[in-house]
C-alpha cells in the first residue's frame, strides 16, 4: 500500500473523518469506523483507488499526522477550540443550519463566524489540493465546507471536484439574508457536479445562482465564466442507506427476541409507536408529542393500548436552541406522563440516548407505528431503516412531506407535522391500519429502499463525475 503521504486519485473531504477515537480494550486509545451509511458506501471505492479522506479528528487541539486506518488514507485537519465554536458550532450550526432548515429557529449571523468559516474552509481544501494525483477526482460533502470546491479549483484546476450537500438548500427569499450569500453560492461553483437529496433544493440553488450571480441557467446546468467558461450540473441524487446490515440483524433470532422483550417491558401494548430523531428542532418531535397528548386528552386512544417510545439522541448541547429544545420536550413528556400513566402503564417512554445499531433494529421491529415528522429534512434516514427492517410486511411508517424521503417512499401515511389535528388523524389512520393495507404498503416501501441503496447512490453521484470530467 502505498505511504498515508502519497497523492490519492480520489480523495473524500467532509468536516469528519471516517473514524473515531474511543478506549480500547487494554484502555489506550484506539480508532473506531464510524457507523454511518456514507462511510460504508465509499469504502470500496477509495480501496479499490487507494483513496484518502481529509476531515477533523473530532477533538480540537489535537495535531495528527496522515495515517492509515482499514485501508483508508486518513489525512486530519486540526481546529482549536475557538475554531470549533465558531466555524463548527457558529457559523455552520447557528448560521447555515437554521438557514437553510427555513428558520424554524432564527439563524445568528456574526462576522466572526464568516471569518472563521473561510479560514477553516481553507484549510481543508488546501489539504485536498496536497492529498489528491494530478487529474484526480474530490468528493466534497455538506454545508460545513461550502466554500472548498471553489478554493481547491483555484488551487487544483486539473481536478474534478463533486460536491454533495445533504441538508435542505432553502427557497430564495429565505437565502437572501445570509450576507455572505453570493461568496456561498460561488464557493459551490467551483465544483463539477453539485448534489442536493431533493429536486427542489437543486430549483432553489439554481435560482439563487440565476438571480444573485446573473449567471445563465438552462435547465440543471449553470454556465460559469469565471476562470474561463465551463459547466456546472446541479441536480438530485436521493441518499440512502447501506440496507444489508439492517436487514440482516432483523432477521436474527437474538434481535427478535430482543424486540419481544421490548415490547414486554412495555406492558404488551396493542400497539407500540416510535420515534428516532437526534434532539433537534427540525425533527418535529414536539409536535408528535403534542398530538399523541392530545389523543389521550380525548380519549382516542387509550394509555393501557398505546405507547410512545421516543429516543431523542443528544446534539449540539453547547447550542442554546438545543438545551432550550430539550427542557421543552422533557416538559411535555412530564406532564403527558403525569396526566396519563398508570402503576402499569407509561404513555411516553423518553430515552434521551443513543443507542448501538442492534438495539435500534429491536426497537424497530417492536414498532408497529415510525412516527417521523420532521418539519424540514433533507432525507431522513431513520425511515428508510425502519423499512428496511421490515421483512414481515408489516407496521406502518408516518412520514412528514416535508422530509426528501417523502419524494420517494409514497406509500407511507405523508402528514403536514403543523397541522396538529391531522397529524392525529394520520397516526389514528396508523394505529388501526387492517394488516392487509400494511403488508400492501410496506412491499412497496420496502422495494423503493432495497433497490435504491447508498451504493445505487454513490455510483449514480460519481458516474455523473465521470461524465463531467469526460465533457471537459
């Protein structure tokens, strides 16, 4: 193999590298693959090319040289604290985030946010521009490095240089007011290919560019005459899951009876609903709360029938949105309780946690009801998982239209989350679905998630490279 420090001919840069660092058996320090789709979509790839993936280690202060890890290049870009905080949990978190999630909560714009944004940004290109063969391709990921394409193709113009954004792009009169907008949209225009999860963020971006930069549009292309005249293609590409590992642990005998111990634990409710969200004001999760409370208030359903299990994951506890998110929940999950339990019964089951993937399939297949309503999401991915776990043909899936997923998997309950009222309805229609109904919609769920997997994903994204890199 050949050393961390050779150039690579395809090079990954996203804000985190693939792995993470956690005690070992002996209580040293060893790396860990991280657990998510992207990593095991890409893997094959970047082996069979040698690959290498520049992004921080997860910690700041901490100075690593380029290493090498399941046969990965591993190539760090260190950030210091005050970096951290404002390019990380600043500007991409409490600026672009809100931003671009149609300002469920209001996005904070400061100067040195911006400016350590650009530095940080510049950062990570110049260690791509340093990682990747002459003639090489770069894959750059999501709205932390926005400004990277352009930067490296300054640095790197023999390069072909992707760039996949997985959080929703926001309508026009929504973007403007970002004051560094324009700086945003050329930063993206430096790559070949720009990805978005949804055909109408892809209309939002080239909209924006059409208007901000007066640049000439004709349908998913845009016309860049900087540096010389070239074309850029902004489209979607829809991400998925790595469905083997879900569908494999949820037909294992453990696991199963995993899920009946749940449901056991729970009382043996007639039905379990679920949701599975990080604990983040787009997921929506006050609003399902509220309508299942008041669904008990009503006595539609009863708290000896039905039981909520809602994992909220902790995020961004540093974030003041977040911490005030979760004494909001955390109320409401009280006071439902309080109103509702009984000695043998719990009408909410709150787990403020994360938990391994096994334990996520057991809670999956003890649902009979996912409750995903989100109020903006590029994809959601805990969807698709639940589908895929359902090799019984059975439950049912409550989906917000407002989720990329909802483009795809129609034959879910789609619900609007703000209007409280249907979404009762919706999760009634759930509840009470005949098992002929389920069994009808979730073949079709479950067809859509297996055959468009995050490696249908990845060589549909990287054959639109090629072609790119073939029409220069």
């Amino acid at each position: 193999m050949p050393s961390s420090n050779s150039p690579s001919s395809f090079v990954i840069v996203a804000n985190r590298l693939p792995v993470d660092r956690v005690p070992g058996p002996g209580g040293e320090e060893i790396w860990r693959r991280s657990p998510g789709g992207l990593v095991a979509a890409l893997e094959p790839v970047m082996q069979a090319v040698d690959g290498a993936w520049v992004g921080w280690a997860g910690q700041p202060g901490m100075e690593l040289a380029p290493f090498s890890e399941d046969g990965i290049r591993l190539l760090p870009v260190p950030l210091s604290a005050q970096e951290v905080q404002e390019y990380y949990e600043g500007f991409a978190n409490d600026t672009i985030w809100p931003l671009y999630h149609d300002v469920i909560s209001p996005p904070q714009f400061h100067r040195e946010w911006w400016e350590a944004y650009v530095r940080v940004n510049r950062r990570f290109a110049e260690r791509a521009a340093v990682a990747a063969a002459e003639g090489g391709t770069v894959w750059v990921h999501d709205y932390q490095l926005q400004l990277v394409p352009a930067m490296l193709r300054e640095l790197r113009p023999d390069l072909t240089i992707g760039y996949f954004h997985h959080i929703p792009f926001p309508a026009h009169g929504l973007y403007a007011q970002l004051p560094w907008r324009n700086q945003v949209l050329e930063g993206l225009l430096g790559a070949d290919v720009v990805g978005f999860q949804r055909a109408q963020d892809a209309t939002n971006f080239l909209a924006a560019v059409k208007r901000r930069l007066r640049l000439e549009v004709k349908g998913s292309s845009v016309t860049v005459t900087h540096g010389g005249p070239r074309t850029v293609t902004a489209r979607a590409f829809p991400i998925s899951i790595d469905t083997t590992p879900y569908v494999e642990l949820a037909a294992r005998p453990d696991v199963r009876a995993r899920a009946a111990e749940i449901r056991e634990g729970l009382g043996n409710p007639r039905r379990i609903l679920l949701g599975v969200d990080r604990l983040d004001y787009t997921k929506g999760i006050g609003h399902r709360i509220k309508a299942f409370g008041e669904l008990l208030d009503q006595g539609r359903l009863r708290v000896e029938d039905v039981t909520l299990v809602q994992v909220a994951s902790p995020s961004r506890e540093r974030v003041d949105a977040y911490a005030q998110l979760r004494d909001e929940i955390e109320l409401s999950v009280a006071r439902i309780n309080g109103d509702h339990d009984t000695v043998e019964h719990t009408a909410i089951r709150y787990l403020h946690q994360g938990y391994p993937r096994e334990e996520m399939v057991a809670l999956y297949l003890a649902a009979d009801v996912m409750l995903v309503t989100a109020l903006r999401d590029g994809m959601n991915l805990v969807a698709k998982e639940y589908v895929a776990t359902r090799g019984d043909q059975r439950g049912v899936l409550v989906l917000s239209e407002f989720t990329g997923a909802a483009d795809e998997l129609r034959q879910a309950v789609l619900v609007n989350p703000h209007d409280i009222e249907g979404l009762k309805d919706a999760i009634m229609q759930a509840v009470e679905m005949p098992a002929r109904e389920q069994s009808r919609r979730m073949r079709s769920l479950r067809r859509r998630v297996l055959d468009n997997d995050v490696n249908a994903w990845s060589r549909t994204f990287l054959a639109a490279l090629e072609q790119a890199r073939n029409d220069r």
